[in-house]
C-alpha cells in the first residue's frame, strides 16, 4: 500500500473535552485520518479501542485519576500512538513506550502536521500488504540462493554466524526491488528506519526500499565514520544531517536532507552522536 492510499483509524483520549473537539477539529483537516472514537478515561478507552479497532491512538498523559501510560500497559504494542499533553516531563517515558511522536499543548498545527505525517509513513510501513508483497517478489530470489547458502552453512565448522563485511562509503550495495535486482551507492544513503526485521531504506537514488535487514545487521556493516544509530529504529548518514533541534527533556529533533519529518533522537543516542563530531 502507498503512502497515498493510506487511511489511518484514531481514537482521541483525552479527559479534557474542549482539548478533545479542538484536536479533532484540527485532525479533520486530515484527509487520511479517520476518527472512529474519543475517550475521557481509561476504561472508556478501552472500550472504544475494542469496538473501533483503531490504528492509532492522539492520547494524553493524564486522565483523571489514571494515565495514558496505564491505558498503554492494557493496549497491543501493534498501535500506534502520539501524545499530545501539556505535560513535557513525560517525553522520556512517551520514548521509553515507543510512541511515534509527543505533541505538545497548546497544539501547533505544523508540529501535529508532521506527526500525522510520521504516522502515516509508520502505517504505510508496517502494511501487512507491503511485507507479503516483498516476500512474493522476492521469494524466486532466495530460492535462487538458497543452495548458496547451504553450502556455507555446510562449510561451517560453528554454529556462529558468519560476520559480514564492513562496507565502505564509496562501496555499492546489491539489493532487490519491485523483483528485479540493482546496485545502490552506500553514500547516497540518506536514512534507514526499521519495522521489525525489515528495513526501509531513503537514498538520493531511490525514493524507498524496502529489504529483509535488522538495524543490528546494518550497524555492523556500515560505516561507522559516516552512520549513527540516533534512536531504536532510525540511522541517518551524518554528511546528510542539516541540523539538530532541542525538543523535550534533553531529546531531539534530526533534520536529514531530503526527508521531510525530522527523526526523534533520545538522550542516550544524543551523546554518543556528540562523541561522533569531536
């Protein structure tokens, strides 16, 4: 599915309910957002998110006597979820529980603008449609290499797996797309962001691909002198990084030439970025 085709099921918790009409109002100027429920409370939430089977969900911190992340220990890790709260202290815990983004009161339409922009990249990502789509066009692929693969394992003498090579920034990648294979310059690489074991690759020469790689297997093979780790599931080229902005409680905000959403940064990755332009 493209991104274009994407439309994204919310529900709005919110205990507030002016704060729920005015982000709905504002949502609604989204044409791929659909609003199927609103919540003031945890058991509320729960009970629309179970008759609705929303995508995501525009939740705030504090819900009367609870909090959004009590609805979230109740919640399926598969939805998506965007804060928006006037209380900042939480961004780090919003990281730790791997929210797409944190948004804060009084709403700036620009910065929910970009949210439900990195939401609906996140969902075309995710697709289930996509996945099944890549395997099939690239099933006739790995049976082509699977007997190749045999014989290393059979020349194995351990069962640790084989390291790759480290790449170098001038090296050409070999990768597969839409069924047929093509070569790619490490150093166009603008970004990698993840979805489980699968990769989403943004180049100068491609718009997007998609492969079968983990964010472990790439910090292994790229450059180091080039490539950091900025957050769980994104790695941007350095020589590409426009700038970085100060968002909440010592997290980030990483502009990457080329990509229209900046990427989230915690505090743990800030530093070992610093440590990169000493």
């Amino acid at each position: 599915m493209t991104k274009d085709k994407v439309i994204c099921k919310t529900v709005i918790v919110d205990d507030d309910e002016k704060s729920r009409i005015l982000l709905i109002k504002l949502l609604r100027k989204h044409s791929q957002v659909k609003i199927v429920g609103e919540a003031d409370s945890v058991s509320s939430a729960l009970k629309v998110i179970k008759d609705t089977e929303p995508d995501s969900i525009f939740l705030d911190v504090k819900l009367e006597n609870e909090t959004g992340f009590n609805l979230l220990d109740k919640l399926s890790s598969n939805l998506k979820v965007i804060f928006v709260t006037a209380n900042s202290d939480f961004a780090m815990q919003a990281f730790d529980v791997n929210a797409l983004d944190f948004v804060k009161k009084p709403i700036e339409k620009d910065k929910l603008g970009r949210a439900v922009n990195r939401l609906i990249d996140d969902l075309a990502l995710s697709s289930d449609e996509i996945l099944k789509s890549f395997d099939e066009k690239n099933k006739s692929y790995e049976d082509r290499n699977e007997n190749s693969m045999n014989d290393v394992r059979k020349k194995t003498s351990t069962k640790k797996k084989i390291k790759p090579d480290k790449l170098e920034y001038d090296d050409r990648l070999f990768l597969t797309k839409n069924g047929s294979s093509k070569f790619i310059k490490v150093n166009s690489i603008l970004s990698i962001t993840a979805n489980k074991d699968y990769s989403y690759i943004h180049s100068l020469d491609e718009n997007k691909i998609i492969i079968l790689r983990t964010m472990k297997e790439w910090e292994q093979r790229l450059p180091e002198k080039y490539f950091a780790r900025i957050h769980r599931s994104t790695i941007v080229n350095l020589e590409y990084i426009e700038k970085v902005e100060k968002w909440f409680n010592y997290a980030f905000h990483v502009y990457v030439k080329g990509i229209d959403t900046p990427y989230q940064m915690s505090r743990r990755y800030a530093s070992k970025l610093r440590e990169k332009f000493k």
